[in-house]
C-alpha cells in the first residue's frame, strides 16, 4: 500500500503496522524502490494520524487487542477501513466499527460480494 500511496506522491511519514517477519519483507521491497517507511510492532508505537488506511487487517484480530490499537489511533482525521460483518463466526465488525465512529458521519458502502462470514464493507471517513 505504501509503494502505491508512494507512486501517487505521497512523501510525507508512513507508518507500517504489521508483524515483525511481514515488515522485514515489506522493507526489503520499499529499500529496493528507494522508499523510507516507518515501522511499528506494539500500540505503544502508534499514534493519531492524517489517515489510518486498514484493509481487512484491524477488522481481524481479537477485540481486545483491536482496543488497544483503537486507543492509539483513534484521534487520527482520516480512515479507510475495509472488512467483512462479521469474523471468526462471532465479531460482528459492523456493530463495532459503526460504535467506534458514532458522531464521525463516517460512510459506508458495502460489496456486493460476499465473504466467508458475511458482505464486505468499505468504511470512509473524510
């Protein structure tokens, strides 16, 4: 994502927020194109932001973790969240995304597409 946000001429801080053996592949890939990014492995790294962009990746971790990332990034302008209703058959993302941004006036758009536990959702704060 970075490399595409990069291409489009984006130079500002990026931050990554991945595992640490995922990151050392994204950096590989980001050092070869000449690319500088950020990388945070712990909520305690993290902090508000222009724009918070999570593809299918905050949406599908356990809620409890999930609130400490939350804690971290919630204050930030701008969001492109995208996820399924639900995830492992119990977390319905919906709710707690739509609680999360209550008085936001966030957009939402749903897929047509359906996933494994439900439609996909593209959630857009502006």
């Amino acid at each position: 994502m970075f490399s595409v946000v990069h291409d489009l001429g984006f130079k500002g801080e990026y931050t990554i927020f991945d595992f640490p053996e995922v990151q050392k592949i994204q950096n590989y890939y980001l050092q070869n194109q000449d690319i500088n990014a950020k990388f945070a492995t712990t909520p305690d790294d993290l902090g508000t932001y222009d724009l918070v962009i999570a593809t299918w990746s905050l949406s599908e971790i356990p809620i409890d973790y999930r609130d400490k990332i939350m804690e971290k990034i919630v204050g930030s302008d701008k969001w492109l969240v995208m996820y399924q209703a639900k995830i492992f058959g119990t977390i319905n993302n919906e709710d707690y995304f739509r609680d999360k941004f209550k008085g936001w006036d966030p957009e939402f758009i749903h897929h047509n597409e359906t996933a494994a536990d439900g439609k996909n959702t593209y959630m857009v704060i502006k």
